[in-house]
C-alpha cells in the first residue's frame, strides 16, 4: 500500500478516535456533575442536556461505524476513505459531535446565567 494512502487511513482513524473519546468524555462529565447543577438549572436546560447526551450516543456509534468500515475497506482492497460508507459513518459522527457541542455549551450557560 501506498505510504500516502497509509498516512490518510491513519490518520482518518486517529480523528475517529478522538471524536469518539471526547464525545465519551463529555457525557461522563456531564452525566456526574448533573445532581450538582441539575436541581438549579432550567427545564430548558436539562431538555437541551438529554438531546445533547442523544447525539453524543449518535457520534459514538457513527464513529464505531466509521472504524468498522475503515478496516472493512482495507480488508476488501477499497483503498479510498472517501467511499461511500466511511463517507456517511464519519459525517454522521463529525455533524452529531458538534451539534451535541453546541447543546452542551447552551445548556450551560442556560444554567449559569
């Protein structure tokens, strides 16, 4: 295999992954520290909270996928992290982490203000 198609996969992977434990993380994080701020934060707050925690679980899967169909591809000689499969796995993962973000820090600053 190509050193450049090597490095692309490789690195394709390694976005993947620290998608996936950021997105890991952040529920964590949130989830234990909710009974601090949870009893004085807005319903508003806990409900873009619990669609945040949604998306998260989204990214994680997305991202699962994209690892999945990354190796699949290597096994089936599909030496493209643009196919079609991998394509649809990461955007799912890349759009749902950011959007879960984006809720994330709302209902935050919900809480805060």
């Amino acid at each position: 295999m190509d050193a450049k198609i090597s490095k692309a996969f490789d690195t394709a992977q390694d976005v993947s992954k620290q998608l996936l434990t950021l997105a890991a993380g952040i529920v964590v994080v949130t989830i234990t520290f909710f009974s601090d701020f949870g009893k004085h934060a807005p319903s508003a707050a806990k409900e873009l909270l619990f669609v945040a925690w949604l998306l998260y679980t989204i990214s994680i899967i997305g991202g699962i996928g994209t690892l999945q169909t990354l190796a699949g591809n290597l096994q089936h000689g599909h030496l493209d992290i643009y196919k079609g499969n991998t394509k649809l796995c990461s955007i799912v993962q890349y759009v749902t982490f950011v959007v879960a973000l984006v809720l994330t820090v709302v209902a935050g600053a919900l809480t805060w203000l």
